[in-house]
C-alpha cells in the first residue's frame, strides 16, 4: 500500500506504534540504503527482517521520542525535500 502509494519505496520511513507487524512493513516499504526509525519501542523483543535490510543496506535506529519532536517530524514531512512515510497506529489523531 505504501509503495503504491508513493510509487516506489521511500528512502525514510517512521514507525511510532512498536508493533512488529508495523516495524516489519516500515523495512519492507524502504528503499535500498534507507533509513528505518522506530520510535514506539514497546516490546523487548520483537522478530525483523534482519538479512533483508541487512542485504539492501537499510539503516534500522531507536530513538526516544517526547511530544516535541511531533511538529519537527511535520516541517520534514512539509518541506518535501525527502519522501517519510509515517505510521501511526491512530493516523486519524495526528494533523499534518
């Protein structure tokens, strides 16, 4: 859904629920040489696709996020200099 969204695979990709199945689809949805964030780090452990972002050279990082990194993330997503998909376990909460 996202790649045919974006028409190919974004070269950043956020994912802020922590949820495997959502962190899986944000290194499958990123370009080669990408970058993967996670910000919603719930569980301790949790299954990747390891070899595949390993193979294509996809950069997987954790950060800690607080509520002041929300408008930082808009004005990327609003400058339009790089494609961010984003994905938000209630998408419908966050005006962008």
């Amino acid at each position: 859904m996202v790649i045919d969204a974006l028409g190919g695979k974004a070269d950043m990709s956020i994912d802020s629920t922590g949820f495997q199945s959502s962190i899986q689809a944000a290194i499958y949805a990123t370009g080669n040489g990408g970058n993967v964030t996670i910000s919603g780090l719930r569980e301790n452990v949790v299954t990747l696709p390891i070899i595949n972002a390993g193979l294509r050279e996809v950069d997987i990082r954790g950060v800690s996020v607080n509520a002041h990194c929300y408008p930082i993330a808009r004005e990327m997503i609003a400058s339009g200099r790089q494609y961010i998909c984003i994905f938000f376990f209630q998408l419908q909460s966050i005006k962008i």
